[in-house]
C-alpha cells in the first residue's frame, strides 16, 4: 500500500521538477559551465592568450635592447681603436682644438 502512494507522489515531483525529463540539460548545462571555467577562470584560455602576448612583446622588447648593447659595444670598441673618431667628437662636442689652431666663427646670415 504504501509503495503504491510512494511512486505517484515521486513521478509527479519528477515531474514539476523535470529532473527525470532533462538529464540532457544537465548534461548540456554541465559542459557550458566547464567550458566557461576553462575559458574565464584565473588559468583559463583568455589568461593564457593574454600571458602569451605579453611574453611575445617582451621577447621583442629584449631583442631590441640586445641590439641596441651591440651596437653600443661596438661603438666603444670603436672609440678605443680609433683615434680621428675620437678627435672628431671632441672638436664637435666639446669645441676642442689643437694648440695653435686659430677657430673661426661664421654667422648664418639668413637668421
């Protein structure tokens, strides 16, 4: 008797619930939560494409800085091995001259 009564008072919460009819939307709602926690969480695919991004301008921020050390290091090299270069800079920057030399200056006359 009391199995009888039992079964239809499960059926009919089945089935105002509808946890019997929808095991597919659960399904369906279970992968759409996943998929979501894989893409927005604090690991997740947007994370990851953001930290890849940043690593890529970093490398190209870094290369250009090893670029520019060479460069530099050559130019120093440079300095040291080649005395008219370095003359040429200490008369241009730093108005240097040669004992005896006589410096003359010219005025722009179109200012």
């Amino acid at each position: 008797m009391k199995q009888r009564l039992i079964l239809p008072i499960v059926k009919l919460f089945d089935r105002l619930l509808g946890i019997a009819q929808r095991p597919r939307t659960w399904l369906v709602g279970g992968v759409i939560v996943f998929v979501a926690w894989l893409i927005f969480s604090r690991y997740g695919l947007l994370t990851r494409l953001k930290l890849e991004h940043n690593d890529t301008a970093l490398d190209a921020a870094i290369a250009e800085k090893r670029r520019m050390l060479d460069s530099l290091r050559q130019y120093a090299a440079r300095l040291e091995r080649d005395t008219l270069l370095l003359e040429q800079l200490a008369r241009e920057r730093y108005g240097m001259i040669r004992p005896g030399e006589i410096v003359l200056v010219v005025a722009d006359s179109s200012k």
